[in-house]
C-alpha cells in the first residue's frame, strides 16, 4: 500500500504492520461531512425507498417479492467476488436437490442467502451486533470445501493481516487494520450502530456509513464483501426504514463494481464522504426502482397464472400452488404435497394440470425425485423476461 497516499488522510490513521507495512484504521463514526451537499440525493433515495415500502403492503404476501429477490442477491453478491452459478442451480439447491448443492460455487451463494435471512431474523432476538456479523459470516462459509475457505474459521475474525487489490501484501492497493485494532475497531462500530440518539441520523446515511466502516476494517479473513453487503438491509430493517427485508443492492453494485470500490477508497484516502454518500443514495434509489418495477412483473403475473386457472374453472387447490410458485419456484412432488396436505397421486394430478397450461415445466437432468420449475418466474427474477 502506497502509504504516501494516507498520510494526510481525515477518515482514519496508519499503523505499522507485518513485513514493514502499513495498514489503515479508520477514525470512529460518525464523520463530518457536509449534509446539504447529499441533501438532494437523499431526499430521492428516501423517496424510493418509501415507494418500495408502499408496494410491499399492497401485496397479499411480502414473501412473493422478497423470496426472488433474496436469490437475485445472493448470485449478484457472490458473482461480485467470482463466485458464479444459475438461478436453477441455486433455487434446485435451496429446493434440496443434492446434485447442484454440490458444486462449490453453487454452495457459496446458497449460503449467502442463508446469511441474509438469518441475519434479518436475528433483529427479532438481539440488535445489529457483533454476533449479527459472526453469524452472518458462519452462515456464509458453513460447509464450503477446503479450497474455497473452510480453513478460515466461520464466524471468526482475523488473526492475520489481511489486504486488498493484489496477490501479495507489499503490492496491496489498500491494507485494512491489523487483527488487534480490527476487533477494537468493530466494537466501537457496534456502539455506534446501538447508540442512543441515531434517531438522528436519517437510517440510509446510517446504513451507508455502517458499510464503509466495515469494509475498512475487513474484520474477517474471507467473506468481508458480502457480509458487509448484508449489513446493508439488516442496519435499514433495524432502523424500521425497511417495512421488510426487500431492498438489495448488490445487482446495481455488481454493475457499478468499480466506482464502488473507488468511492471507498476515496473515503480512506482523502475523507471524500460526499461522494460515497452521495454514490450509495444513487444506488438505493436505483435498486428501489428496479425493486419495484420487478415487483410490478410479478404482480401480473401472479393475476394472469390465477385468472387462466379461474377462467377454466380449476380448483382453489391449484390457485394455492401458483402463489406457492412465487416463494419457492423450483420443487419436486413430494414438496408440493407437503404444502398442499393432499397424497402423492392428488399433487400430481394437480401438478399434471399447471404443467399443462404452461406455467412450470421438468428440469432437465433431475430424478429421483423429479423437480418441476416456474421457469417465467425465475425469469422475471433475474431480469430475462
């Protein structure tokens, strides 16, 4: 790390470190910045955001929206750090078809999704803590193989200097706070994240500046990315800024991926809050939108799969699979009769039908059981249709 570059620096101070480095330890939160310079685009990013909540109570259940969302997440976090897999590959995982769970990859973003909903169930027990960001990272690395990080402890921090930007230490863009000042450093981030008057803070800026600092003190030897991506929707859920845990960032940032990490990086170098704040509220705002106008495709179809069925005067049995579909858009005939209470033979029987007028078809290569998919759905939810 160029140490030239963060001498000056207001958002934080170097240390002395490993091989006769020096690594970087942000200042506490909150900042100075100058408000009226976010002003405009957190007024919009709000406004989004109130939107986003609008929809969610306009529908019958939230789970319609935020169960496809969660994967969309998961793919677009993981696929941040080189992580690849398919939509059918994930919701088959998740659906538990052990074929796709055991590719690795496939493994690491069915555990991102896992991490996300826990940590956002975690709020309903305890406050966005140190054990929300351990669990997280427990979740996120449980059961992945040794090459992909199983020799890193989950859910414990580092206890080595960790860097970031290149192959070794010396040729690092950015080297985060050693082990010792990384812990010293979150529990004071946790303070701040629990302190009494952040009522005042408006929550997207609370949010934002949460996830700078985590990032800088990259508390974890693997995994910092996409814990510190959760955060995001935990800290807002936790401030009540979020009626549900439906806003999720990472697809707009995968699009944006180098103005994001610069935009941090220009936080630790020259203290330039304005311009990460004012890059998150534009992301927020984006993601909202986006968020909303998914939300609009799934709405539509959901009334056009259950007026197709109404109109050939199907059972209400089968209405109950078609909203079934939209939280969990991949299943198999048993799964269909556990959640319908009905036989093999009478789920199949039902299944015959919807598989008939289109609206889920067999997935190629599964048996054993046979798993069936939604296929316009799972669509919808990655943005191909």
């Amino acid at each position: 790390m160029d140490r030239s570059q963060f001498d000056a620096s207001p958002a934080g101070h170097l240390v002395p470190t490993t091989h006769g480095q020096w690594a970087f330890v942000p200042y506490d939160l909150p900042p100075v910045f100058d408000s009226a310079a976010i002003l405009s685009c957190l007024v919009s990013a709000t406004q989004a955001l109130g939107e986003l909540n609008g929809i969610l109570r306009t529908l019958p259940d939230p789970y319609i929206l935020i169960q496809p969302l969660q994967a969309r997440e998961a793919l677009a976090s993981s696929s941040m750090e080189g992580t690849y897999t398919t939509v059918d590959a994930l919701l088959l995982a998740e659906a538990g078809y052990g074929g796709s769970a055991e590719s690795g990859d496939t493994r690491d973003v069915m555990n991102y999704a896992v991490a996300l909903r826990n940590a956002v169930g975690s709020l309903a027990e305890i406050p966005l803590s140190l054990r929300t960001i351990r669990g997280a990272h427990r979740d996120l690395l449980h059961g992945v193989t040794r090459a992909r990080g199983a020799a890193i402890e989950p859910g414990e921090f580092k206890k080595h200097q960790n860097w970031i930007g290149a192959a070794s230490l010396e040729a690092a863009r950015f080297v985060p706070a050693p082990p010792k000042e990384a812990y010293d450093a979150l529990c004071r981030l946790e303070l701040y994240a629990q302190r009494q008057d952040r009522e005042a803070t408006p929550p997207l800026v609370d949010a934002a500046l949460i996830h700078y600092q985590f990032e800088a003190i990259h508390p974890f030897a693997d995994g910092n990315g996409r814990v510190g991506r959760i955060l995001i929707p935990v800290a807002l859920f936790d401030r009540k800024a979020l009626l549900h845990p439906a806003l999720f960032l990472s697809p707009v940032l995968e699009r944006r991926k180098d103005e994001y990490i610069d935009r941090m990086f220009e936080v630790s170098r020259a203290g330039d809050w304005e311009g990460w704040l004012g890059f998150f509220m534009s992301v927020v705002e984006e993601s909202c939108r986006e968020t909303i106008a998914i939300a609009d495709r799934l709405f539509l179809l959901r009334e056009r799969y259950r007026k197709t069925l109404q109109s050939a005067g199907r059972s209400a049995l089968l209405l109950s699979i078609v909203d079934r579909l939209f939280t969990r858009p991949v299943f198999s005939i048993p799964q269909l009769a556990e959640y319908l209470g009905v036989t093999y033979p009478a789920a199949q029987k039902n299944l015959e039908t919807v598989l008939a007028l289109g609206i889920v078809e067999e997935v190629p290569e599964t048996a054993h059981p046979k798993f069936f998919a939604a296929r316009e759905i799972m669509n919808t939810i990655t943005g191909q249709s």
